[in-house]
C-alpha cells in the first residue's frame, strides 16, 4: 500500500507495508515497525478524494509516511524529490510559475510558498509556516480570512539557544582567534577571557527560544534578566 491508502476491504491484514524495504522487514522477522492497516467503515472511503495537501519541505521517506497516515484522505503532493532531505543535496528551486500551479486547488500547503501563490488557491484553507514569524502572510488583507496560519513556534528553541550559547562561548574565550592562531602555526596570547559564571546577561524578548537561552546560561552560574513585552 505505497500511497497508503484506507484499507475499504473489510478484511484486517496481519502486516500493512508502503515500501519493498518493510516488505523484506516483514519477511525478516521485523514486524514492529508497521502496525496492521485496519479496515474503515465504506462511508470513509477516501480513495477518490479530491483533498490535497502540498508539502514544499524536503521530506524523506519517514515524514511521508507520517504525513500520510496522519491523513488518509488527502493526497500528498511533494514539491521536492525525495533525496532532496540528504544535507548533501542541491535541489533546484521551483519558480513562483510553478508554485502557483501547485498550490492552486490544494487545500493545506505546508511550508513557505510566495504570497502571490498562495493567493491563487481558493482552495486553501490551512498554511502550516516552517518559521516561528508569521510574516507576510498574517497581514491583514494579504490573505482570505478563512485560511488558518500556523507558525512553527518550539520547533527551533534548543537547537538556537545552543546556537547562541556556543557562539557566546566563542566570543568570550575568543575561540575563534585561537583557531586562526592553530591555522598560521602561531602561538599568541590575546588576552583575559570571561566566563558565564557570575555574569550579567540580558535576554530581550523571551519567547521559546529566549528562555531556553536563558535556561541554558542561568544553568552555567550566569545571572540572567528577561524582558518581554509585558
């Protein structure tokens, strides 16, 4: 069932399989990765549906069968091929042409399309972000009032505030000279580092991503003040 489609038979298969790699699973013995695929009611028949979703991501092989098993009436359609998710690949970007093609008759697009596209879709009615800002596209008027804009707030919080913690480090042990220094043969002192131990830092805006750093800098000794918005 590569499409994984509702299984309308009436019949409840012992293994369900979207690929020939979990087919030699299940033929090696390694059936707990694919749980069985158990008959809908007829009424909930999907097969024909006319629901469409584009994802313009990059998706392996695991976030598209997720994302279609989470929705099994709606057909998926990918923007990007799917070795486009190796870090090692350049994948050619689509023009605005194209994406206004793809968007049109979609009603979800998961990622960010051109304004312009997505105002060609009537269609549309829910546009997942792959940012925690939600700009241009929560604007007033620059889209129907019927689509939902969802942000990916908490998604990116530790991987930034590691970021940033690593970056403030490198400043303060002034890393990034002593690396320049390995790189000529050079043995120099640039003298007196700061640690975070005892320090005064200031985090202005703490959202997901401000308090984790904050979380993170008060755990190394750092007192640490947030300013929000209230």
């Amino acid at each position: 069932n590569p499409h994984l489609k509702p299984n309308t038979q009436g019949v409840c298969p012992d293994f369900t399989a979207s690929s020939y790699e979990q087919i030699i699973c299940i033929l090696r013995g390694d059936t707990g990765r694919k749980p069985p695929h158990p008959p809908v009611p007829a009424a909930a028949n999907h097969e024909h549906t006319t629901r469409r979703a584009l994802v313009l991501l990059p998706a392996g092989s695991s976030l598209r069968e997720r994302l279609r098993e989470s929705a099994p009436d709606f057909e998926f359609i990918f923007a990007t091929p799917e070795e486009a998710a190796h870090p090692d690949c350049i994948c050619p970007q689509r023009s605005e042409e194209e994406l206004s093609e793809l968007c049109r008759g979609c009603e979800v697009v998961i990622g960010a399309a051109p304004l312009d596209a997505l105002q060609s879709s009537s269609e549309l009615r829910f546009l997942q972000l792959t940012t925690a800002g939600t700009e241009p596209y929560a604007v007033p008027g620059s889209l129907d009032d019927r689509i939902t804009i969802a942000n990916a707030t908490g998604a990116y919080g530790t991987a930034v505030a590691e970021h940033m913690l690593a970056s403030l480090l490198m400043l303060w042990k002034k890393l990034h000279l002593y690396r320049d220094n390995m790189k000529n043969a050079q043995w120099l002192d640039h003298g007196e580092v700061r640690s975070p131990l005892g320090s005064k830092i200031l985090v202005v805006g703490c959202g997901d991503i401000g308090s984790r750093f904050a979380g993170m800098a008060h755990a190394l000794g750092a007192h640490v003040i947030g300013v929000r918005r209230t």
